[in-house]
C-alpha cells in the first residue's frame, strides 16, 4: 500500500511491530503452529494489502490450543531482546490475553502502567475459544468470561452498567489477591474446557463486548496466506466470513473524523525502555 501520507513516527511504529511478527510467524513456521492476523490488522491485509492507514497496532489472534502451544514453544527458547508478557508471567498485567514486546522501545498508553511492567512496542495475541450452542449453556459461559475478565483487569469496568459495576465491586473487594488469583484461574480452566467440542461456534473472549460476536464453528480449520506489508503472513481461509461479523459490510471506509490512531499514548520511543528514557 501506498505509505504517502502516513506520518513518520507510525511507519517506524509498524516498522517494529512487523519485526516482532516476522518472529511469531518464524516460531509458528517451525513449529506448525496456526494463527491468524485479526481485527483490524486481518481487515487491513484484505482491504489495503497492509496496514489500515490510520492503525497503530498489529493483532494476531490462535485457538486456544494453538496459543498454549506457542506461549510453551517461546518459553523453552531464548529470544534476546524480545518480551512475552501476560498475566501468568507478570501479575499486574491487565488483560487475559498475551503480547510480544520489543525490549528497549516504549509504548506508554497510561499513567497508571508506568513502573508496573515492561510497555515496549508489541504484538497482541489472542486467544480463540468454543461457545456452547444452547442458550442457557451461553449465559453460563458469559458469566464465567465476566468473573474471568474481572479476576484478569481487577478493576471494575468502565463502561458496565450501574448492576455489573456494583456486582464487580463486590467481588473485587471481598477476595484476597490469593483467593483472585485462583479463582481466574478457575474461570480460565472452565472456559478452556468448552474447547473440546470441536463443532462448537468461536468467539474472542478479550472483552465482553467481543463474546457477543459470534464466528463459524469451522474458522479454526483451514488457514491461507495473505499479502501484508509486501510480504504474506498467515490468516483464516474464512476471512470474509471472520471480518463480516466482526465490521459487517467492511469494505466501506469509515468517516474521515473516524480516522484516527487507536490506541491512546503518552509516549513513544524507538530506542529505550520507559525506565531508561529521559521523561521528566
């Protein structure tokens, strides 16, 4: 795609986002681990052959086995100056989900992030999960998502209704920090479990918002390879099928006030970790 009016600090920002791919898509290579660039980076690959113009990150998302098998494969290998980090690694993380870093770059999108973890340039890898057909069988399996995703963030939600917001309040603080840690994984064991029935439809369980979008049973089966960025990275053969539910009619372009960085940050930085950059 033509980079002509993209701004110089994002081409160095995907620049080091596609870095850390080319080391994902290397590991799943030899490892026959399957993946898919998701959201708007799989929106991206279909509809500009690369980057969305205005994106300012890079996702990929695996069943659940297939993330397992690869967080497993990265751990038994030295990757110098790469970061894999989630919450089972680093306990104050916020999401139920995984990201590669770059050592020695910042990402800083909060205040409330700084010295809690490492926030170098990444990569999000999600995790792909069954969901049970009947409709009772789905209010459990939103409700345990719901504690999962609370026990994970251990805040209350911002944008929850006034019940979910009280109900979370409640949980969070009647449960030690021991009691919460066992209790997400609990809930992650449950949720795991649900992928046995291999027939069963998909679905991203990040947010609550993304449990709703529900994606074919058969996503997870056949995989292609798509132009991304000049070179061709690995998606779902059913990407129309994925991207369909996820945008619906997403070949049209959003509007031009719409058309803005994602992801809110406070610094950028090629070159140090926050720790090591000058920010006073």
């Amino acid at each position: 795609m033509s980079q002509g009016s993209v701004n110089d600090e994002l081409k160095r920002l995907w620049a080091v986002q596609l870095e850390i791919l080319d080391i994902i898509d290397e590991i799943c290579r030899k490892n026959s681990i399957h993946y898919s660039l998701y959201g708007g980076s799989l929106l991206g690959a279909v509809r500009h052959h690369g980057y969305i113009p205005w994106d300012d990150d890079l996702d990929i998302c695996m069943s659940r086995e297939n993330y397992e098998r690869f967080i497993e494969t990265w751990n038994k290998e030295d990757h110098p100056g790469y970061i894999l980090q989630n919450k089972d690694n680093t306990p104050s993380f916020t999401q139920s989900f995984t990201k590669i870093r770059k050592d020695h770059t910042t990402f800083l999108q909060f205040d409330w992030e700084k010295g809690r973890y490492h926030t170098g340039i990444f990569v999000d890898i999600f995790p792909i999960d069954r969901i049970p057909t009947g409709s009772f069988e789905r209010k459990k399996f939103f409700w345990d998502c719901m504690r999962y995703q609370l026990y994970t963030r251990e805040f209350i939600p911002l944008k929850a209704s006034a019940i979910v917001k009280v109900i979370s309040g409640i949980y969070l603080k009647g449960t030690s920090a021991n009691h919460k840690i066992n209790y997400r994984k609990r809930f992650e064991d449950k949720l795991r479990n649900y992928n046995q029935h291999g027939k069963w439809n998909t679905v991203s369980i990040e947010t609550l918002k993304m449990v709703r979008l529900v994606m074919p049973a058969d996503l997870l089966d056949q995989y292609i390879r798509l132009e991304f960025e000049n070179k061709e990275y690995e998606c779902f053969a059913k990407w129309d099928e994925c991207l369909t539910c996820q945008y619906g009619d997403y070949m049209q372009l959003p509007p031009e006030n719409e058309r803005v960085w994602i992801h809110p940050h406070l610094q950028i930085d090629f070159e140090h970790n926050y720790e090591e950059s000058d920010h006073e």
